[in-house]
C-alpha cells in the first residue's frame, strides 16, 4: 500500500502540470469567465487599425463587463473613426448604461459625423433623461446635418423627455426635409404629447408628404386622443395614399371604438389596399352586428389567403355555416 501512495502521487502531481488552464481562469478561480479569447483585450490596443476593428466586431455581441473600460476608452480616445463607430455599437448593443456620460460628451466632440450618428441613437435607449436630453436638444440647435437631427428627435421620444415637447414639435414646419418632420411626428407620438394633438394633426390633414402624414397619423394612435378620431376617419376614408389610410385604420384601432369609428372599419373593408382591408376586418371582428354580416362575408373570396381565412374565423365564431369551394368560401344558404 505504501508503494502504492508513492506511485500514485507523483503521477497526480504530473497530470496538474500537464493539464492546460483556461486563460479567463489564469488570475484564479473566482475570475469571470470571457465568451472569447481573452488575448482580444489586448488586440483593442493594438497599433493596427484593422487588429483593433476586428477585435470589437468580435467583443461586439457580447454582454461581459470586463471589456468595458476598454470600450469606454476607445470610444473617446481611437485615433479612427471606424474603430470609434464599432465601439459605440457595442455599448450600444449591450445597452450599456454606464456608457451614457461618455457618450454625451462624444456626441456633443466628436469630429466625425457617423460616430455622433450613432452616439445620438445610442442615447435614446441607454441615456438618462435628466441629462442626455440635454446634450440631444443642443446637438438638435446648432448642427445643420439633417440625418443627425432625425436621429436626435428620434433618441428624445424614445427618453419620453416631456420638456423638450416644443423643440421636436417645431421640426414639423414644411421648412424642413420629410425625414425630420416625419421623425418629430413620430418622436411626438413616442412621448404620447397629448398637447400637440393639434399640431398632429394639422400635420395629417396638410403635410405633402405621404411617410410623413402616415408617421403623423401612426403619432396620434399612440397618443390616443379623441379629438384625432375624426381627422383619421376622414383620412381612412379619403386619403389618395394607401400607407396614410392603412396608419390612420390602426390608430382609431387604439382609441375607444365608437359607432362613427365602427361605420369607418366597416365602410373600408372595400379598400383596395390589402393591409387597410385586413386590418379593417381585425377592428371589426369583436363588435361585428347581425346586419354586417354580408360585408364581412364579401371577404370569403378574397384575393388574400390571410383576409379569407380572418373572414371565415369571425363568421365562424357566430355560427355562420360556410362551404369551401377550391381556397375560397362562400355562406350556405
């Protein structure tokens, strides 16, 4: 037995030193493991752009702490503007808060537009509203770089920063391009500006253009107003475009159904946009009236699978017997 232990334990001692040890474990036990090799830390320092760059498209999808510092560093110091945009989105997509401070001050320092860009973006789901709505509103007053505007307006609706309410609706003004005015439509709708309902609108019944009239009918469903229900039936009814009438059909859809709201579903089930018929038929489907039953049954042969197969779901629930004929179907009489 003796001979036994003396044979056992070197062999023991030798297996130890041979076995490899995970570089996340080589500072000890209690260390986080990495989900990379850890070598990539040090490629964020590197003298190549591209070891650098590569490196944070690596680090990028992750959510481990142990590279933030370094994050945080490249972000403010790289000498590339490349390198500097990979790291905003990884902090961005981690939804790092701890970024915020820094990307305040990069968003406000920053030579390069791209990486302001995506600063501004960042800001509006890891920002603080006390303090980032700050650096976004004056970003928004003294660039002249639309795309950045839009990208700011956007961040202040996402922080619901109702102080900053005036400064994103006065970009509705036809002065400036579809892009901003459409983004403060929708920034508005985003904070659920009920005071500017009115400005929305105006902004339904007279903007040229139709993404913006449609963002602008899209804001004032998430408001939620009933002053903006006539406005919308009226749009849902009449409006040349069909993304507005589609937008303006799923806003009435989320204010309170009233009968003038309920006639307007029922009338546009004859709309000649797919997506305004469907979603039309979802609106009317849990307070459909005996006497509406033949214009939901019109819909049995639609062109669309998806709007017959709704048909025949709310027909079906009120005991209406159906026959399927080829992939369409038709009321037995």
């Amino acid at each position: 037995m003796k001979y036994f232990y003396k044979t056992l334990l070197p062999l023991l001692l030798l297996i130890l030193v041979l076995s490899p040890i995970s570089p996340s474990h080589a500072a000890g036990s209690d260390a986080p493991l990495l989900p990379y090799p850890e070598s990539l830390l040090d490629d964020l320092t590197s003298k190549e752009e591209a070891t650098r760059l590569s490196a944070i498209q690596v680090i990028k999808p992750y959510r481990e702490t142990i590279s933030l510092p370094l994050l945080l560093s490249t972000v403010v110091n790289d000498s590339s503007s490349q390198v500097r945009l990979q790291a905003v989105g990884a902090l961005w997509n981690r939804g790092e808060v701890k970024a915020a401070k820094v990307l305040e001050k990069v968003l406000m320092l920053d030579k390069d537009e791209s990486v302001r860009l995506a600063s501004a973006g960042a800001l509006g789901d890891i920002g603080f509203k006390s303090t980032s709505s700050i650096f976004l509103v004056n970003t928004i007053q003294s660039t002249g770089n639309d795309a950045l505007i839009a990208r700011c307006l956007r961040s202040l609706g996402r922080l619901q920063d109702h102080s900053s309410i005036n400064t994103v609706s006065s970009f509705l003004a036809l002065q400036y391009p579809s892009e901003v005015r459409g983004t403060a439509a929708e920034a508005l709708g985003l904070m659920g500006a009920e005071k500017k309902v009115d400005a929305l609108i105006h902004v339904l019944e007279n903007d040229p253009d139709n993404t913006v009239r449609s963002l602008a009918a899209e804001a004032l469903g998430r408001v939620g107003s009933d002053r903006a229900a006539e406005t919308l039936i009226r749009m849902l009814l009449f409006d040349d475009s069909d993304i507005v009438r589609y937008k303006s059909a799923e806003a009435l859809g989320q204010m309170r159904l009233t009968t003038s709201i309920y006639e307007s579903f029922l009338e546009s089930l004859r709309d000649p946009d797919k997506r305004v018929r469907y979603a039309c038929l979802n609106q009317v489907s849990e307070r459909l009236q005996r006497d509406d039953i033949g214009a939901v049954a019109e819909l049995l042969s639609d062109e669309r699978k998806g709007i017959r197969e709704l048909a025949h779901q709310i027909l079906s629930l009120r005991g209406i017997v159906m026959e399927r004929i080829g992939n369409r179907y038709r009321l037995v009489e």
